[in-house]
C-alpha cells in the first residue's frame, strides 16, 4: 500500500513537471525566510490583505527579487487560503497569471505552523495603486503615476485573457472568485498577472458550476464585484469571474471605485454607466486622464486629435463592461467572446492611429481571409476547443491549402526575399516599416506561447514560408508537409486569427517516438533554423522552436538569410550596438521622424533575437518572456 502510495505521488511530479518544465522549484526554510526579510521588518511590508502580509525580499538562491506572502495562520481560513493556491498553482500556468516560485510549510521559533508563498516580484505593483492614487503610492517605483487609454486596453486584455485560459484551457475550468484591481498585479511592462487565488474554485466541465463548496459566505470576494447570484446561495460558475470582470473593466475606464460614496443600493456602477451609454454622453463619465501618454503631463496635440475616435472605442469597452456585469448569469459575455471584442477594439483603435501617422504601419485585427474560408468549409466541433481567444472564425488544418489559392505568394519569405516573379504580385501590401516587421513577430511569439503553454506542443519547423500573411499583414504560421510526413500524429496545423491568436502544430506525446525513427531524415527541421542538438532530447523540445523563432527575427530585421554565408547570430551580435544601423535591412532607414528611437529599439529587438538563438538550451528565453518584451517595444514606437 505504501509502495503504491509512493509510486502514485511519483507519477503526479512527473506529470506536473511536464506540465511546468521551467519553473525549477526549490525549497525554502523559515529561517531563510526570516534572515531575508530582516525578521519580517516593515521596511520590506509592501501589502497586507485579509489572509497574510506581503514582503518584498531578494533570496540569494534565487538570485532573484521576490514577494513573500505570510499567511496569518491565526485569522480563519488562511489554512485552507493557501492550500487553496498551492492546488491552483502548481497546475497552471500562463503570461497573465503571476508566476510561483516555491513554497514553505514549516514551525516558527515559537514552535507554531508557518506558511508562506514565494512568487515573482511585480515591479509597478497592483493595478489598485495606479487607477487609485494615494499619497503613499504615489511614490510607486518611479514610475509614471496614470496608465493611458492603450495601456488600460492592454491591461483590461490581459486579465481576460489570464479568465479566458482558467476558464478554456487548464484541464479542469478554475473559476477566480477574488477578481479586483487590487489582485491584478502589474510587471516592468505594464503587463497585467491575475494573483492571489485563495477563493479559487475547480469546476466539474459539463455545467462548469462548482462542486462541494463552502458556504457562500466564505466564498465570496469583496461585495462590489460579486456576482449578484452569489448572494443568493448559487455556487461558484465561470459567470461570477466575468461579472467580475465587467464591474472592473468599467472601474478601469471610468476610474470611479464601485464603492464611491455616490454608488448606493439604487444606483451602481453598472447602473450608472449603463444609464450614460444609453444616453450617447458616456464619454463625459469617462476617466479624464485617459488621455495623458503614461504620465501627468497635459494631453499632446496628437492625443486631441484621437479624443473622438477615444470616445468611439469607449463606447464598444462601455458595452463590454455593462454586458459582462449582467445581473443575470445567462446574459453576460463567455469570457472568450470579451478577449475577442476587446483585441478587435484594439486593433481598430491602432488602425486610427496609423491614419494619424503615415510611418505607423498598424494593421487592423480583423480576419477577412478565414471568412472567406469558412465559407467553404465545415468546422469539426471538436477542433474548435483548440482555437484560442477566438469565435467568430475557425479553421480547419486545410485553411491554408485554400491560402495558396487566394495569396499566391504571400509568405513572409516572399516580403522579405522578393524574387523578380514575386514582386510582380498585384495588391500585396509591403512590410517596408519597422512596426510592420514588428508586429508580425509578435503574431508568430503568441501563436508559439499558446502552443507552447497552452496546448503543450511544438511546431517543429519555423521559417518565413510557413509564415503567411493575410491582406492587413496577420501573421499566420503552418506546417511544414515534408516535416509533417515525418511525424505521424498532426493535431492540427498552425493557423491564427487575431493578434496572439493560433493552434497547434503536432503533438509532443508523440514527437520523441517519430523524431527517433527519423533521426537521419532531412525532412525535420530546416537548415539554418533548426537548433543544434535538435530532436534529441524531448525535455527541452520548447526551445527548439524558441531557436527558429530568433533566428527568424533576426532575418526579418536584418534582411539576411540565415543560410548565407555567415551564422546570422554571430554577425548581428559583433555589431550591435554600435553598427546596429549598419546591419539592419535598410528598407527599415528610409523613413522615420526619431531615428534615436527607432535604433534603440533595433538594438533592443536584435538583443532579443540573440537571446532566443543562443547555443545553450538553458541560456534560451522562453517564449513567454519573449511576447511582452516585443510589446513593450512596439509601444516605444507608438506615437
């Protein structure tokens, strides 16, 4: 029995260590705990909640900065609060969701239980401290003191997101039950990390309602972002995250608390944005500093100009909020429809940008070519699971046998190598511009995260023609037939839909069987793409595809093949940052009002696409890391 016991805790590490191969957990005592937060000294406090105290700690073995939540084991419920994280925790993991480093189950110097949380420190802390200022945040790790309308948008896209993968794709749905501002933790990107899951709840998946709760007392979360049905004795559903979600999405773009003191038991948030909306005044409710480019300082003269198209997008989040804040369960938004509307919100207002802006080449997120697929074709409901942060289009793996049709010769190896034959191709748009470049790099880093982190596969053979683009310049990413031929068990092939959007490639169960009956075939792989050691070792079978990824960004930044003669890395890696000017394709030079600006964020971009290259497997960023990265720097070269 013993043996059997030890054998079943056995297979449940490896299996989350499948699930988490980079989170290289270590333990951690009391007494290290205690020395690293000088004895738990309020000099290091930077938060308190109803459960425990957060500490802000550097821990030499991790040679890293960390949080430290101290759970106050005296207050009732803490027990069961961090049992609770540890469950969810370990068997998840996501960009949007703060990340665990360890954990301590140990006895104090007076003999009592200690337990504690160790996870990644957020840099511009909660989300709480920037859309409600104090005096004592308003000192907040030097940095700006107002996020601005994209930075909102960016970070109201990231908590439905973090919704959308507990909700869609853990294995078993998790619902929140704690969301608000002051759990939505902010990195150095301004990248948003749903946090502390105490109240968090594991759905059984036919009706996604919770089994064997507590009483609902102890279920819920602060009274103002509660769902009403919670009230009145209904279990825990994935409906009472997004009534959540909608109360905070309102907070955020009005910047007014759903506990004002104007708010009483007839008037609400909901109710009083809803009123507005119907109105056609809801942008005099809007929070006036959506305006101001990341600080205080008055609006710019390019801001005045985008107030109206502002208040055209505030309309479509207003609606968002008040749907998803329904009183009724059966009336509110699926989370994954709120993740569409809002990157389609995104991409419009980007788009209006570049009308402002002839040198921003932002295209719309808009996906006419899959309707113009779907069209001729039937989706099987089971592949639709497999679609990520998307719902009015799916297609299937033969989307871009249909591709070759309609875009002869539309392959990002097209663009960035155009041949005499190809430059006769008519209507196709050129990706002559820095943002251009950047954005489909960023399309193809969040269909590999998805896949990577999301669906646990690889693609197995990244390179510019399997990367195709639509007529607005979307990234989507294929297979590789030869390749595919090799590996017996496709899934489904590489194909995305808006910004972050896209499905897997084939599956890893099954790759290390293939990949040892083809060791000797050409098929696998790419020359000048394919990282050294390649398919001998499954366990980091992630960082192939991370090693495909920079050689291509290096090659779509430099205009250089990766199959000249030269190692593409080596070459860019001499010359930055001194000769960055000098290597970058110059079709990026030509045209530009701040060449200091575009410069260090080629620097930037070629550091990033070293990184990812490196011969070392464990020297490889991972490609969640990769994704806000290249945001950030997409929203340097914003106006």
């Amino acid at each position: 029995m013993v043996l059997s016991c030890l054998f079943l805790c056995l297979i449940g590490n490896i299996d989350r260590g499948t699930k988490r191969d980079n989170s290289n957990f270590f333990r951690v005592s009391y007494n290290t705990l205690l020395k690293a937060t000088d004895r738990f000294s309020s000099e290091n406090l930077i938060g308190v909640g109803t459960f425990g105290s957060v500490y802000k700690v550097f821990l030499d073995r991790a040679q890293v900065l960390v949080a430290v939540k101290v759970f106050n084991l005296l207050h009732q419920g803490s027990l069961k609060t961090f049992i609770a994280e540890c469950e969810v925790l370990r068997s998840i993991r996501h960009r949007n969701i703060v990340k665990i480093i360890t954990s301590c189950s140990s006895i104090d110097f007076r003999g009592n239980d200690f337990k504690a949380l160790v996870y990644e420190f957020m840099e511009n802390g909660t989300l709480e401290e920037w859309l409600h200022p104090t005096v004592g945040t308003q000192k907040v790790r030097n940095a700006p003191k107002n996020l601005s309308f994209v930075q909102r948008l960016d970070i109201a896209i990231d908590v439905a997101c973090a919704l959308d993968y507990l909700h869609n794709h853990c294995d078993t749905p998790i619902v929140h039950c704690d969301l608000k501002p002051s759990n939505i933790l902010l990195d150095n990107d301004l990248t948003g990390r749903v946090s502390d899951f105490g109240l968090a709840r594991f759905l059984s998946k036919p009706n996604n309602i919770s089994t064997n709760l507590p009483s609902v007392i102890k279920l819920r979360g602060p009274v103002s972002y509660v769902a009403p049905e919670y009230e009145t004795g209904s279990e825990a559903s994935t409906y009472g995250d997004v009534y959540s979600f909608g109360i905070l999405l309102l907070e955020m773009f009005t910047g007014k608390k759903p506990t004002d003191d104007m708010f009483s038991d007839r008037l609400n948030l909901h109710k009083f944005v809803s009123m507005s909306y119907f109105e056609g005044v809801f942008p005099e409710i809007a929070d006036p500093r959506l305006l101001l480019q990341g600080g205080n300082s008055p609006p710019s003269k390019c801001s005045v100009k985008f107030k109206s198209e502002i208040g055209q997008c505030l309309g479509s989040i207003f609606e968002i909020g008040i749907v998803c804040s329904s009183e009724s369960p059966r009336d509110r938004m699926d989370i994954d429809n709120v993740v569409s509307e809002l990157n389609s919100v995104r991409g419009n207002f980007l788009n209006r940008l570049h009308s402002y802006s002839p040198t921003v080449g932002v295209r719309s997120r808009s996906c006419s070519s899959c309707m113009v697929c779907r069209r001729r074709m039937k989706v099987p409901p089971a592949w639709r699971s497999w679609s990520h942060r998307s719902y009015r289009q799916f297609c299937e793996s033969r989307l871009l046998w249909y591709l070759s049709e309609f875009w002869t010769g539309r392959s990002l190896e097209v663009w960035l190598h155009p041949s005499t034959r190809t430059k006769e191709v008519k209507g196709a748009p050129k990706i002559s511009s820095l943002i251009q470049r950047l954005e489909i790099a960023i399309d193809v880093a969040c269909a590999l995260d998805f896949i990577h982190n999301h669906r646990r596969t690889v693609h197995g053979d990244l390179k510019p023609s399997n990367v195709f683009l639509d007529e607005t310049l979307m990234a989507m990413i294929e297979r590789d037939t030869q390749a595919a031929r090799s590996l017996d068990q496709i899934l489904l092939a590489g194909i995305c839909r808006r910004v972050r959007d896209c499905v897997p490639a084939r599956s890893p169960s099954n790759l290390s069987n293939n990949v040892s009956k083809n060791k000797s075939s050409s098929t696998i792989g790419s020359v000048g793409y394919t990282a050294p050691g390649y398919g001998k070792g499954i366990g980091e079978r992630y960082y192939w595809d991370v090693y495909s990824f920079g050689i291509l960004l290096l090659e779509m930044f430099t205009g250089k093949r990766p199959t000249d003669l030269m190692n593409i890395r080596n070459f860019v890696k001499m010359a930055i940052p001194e000769r960055v000017t000098e290597i970058a394709d110059s079709r990026l030079l030509q045209r530009g009002t701040n060449d200091t600006k575009k410069n260090e964020c080629l620097i930037s971009i070629f550091e990033i696409g070293i990184a990812c290259s490196d011969g070392a497997q464990s020297d490889r960023m991972n490609i969640d890391r990769v994704v806000p990265r290249l945001h950030s720097i997409r929203d340097r070269l914003l106006p």
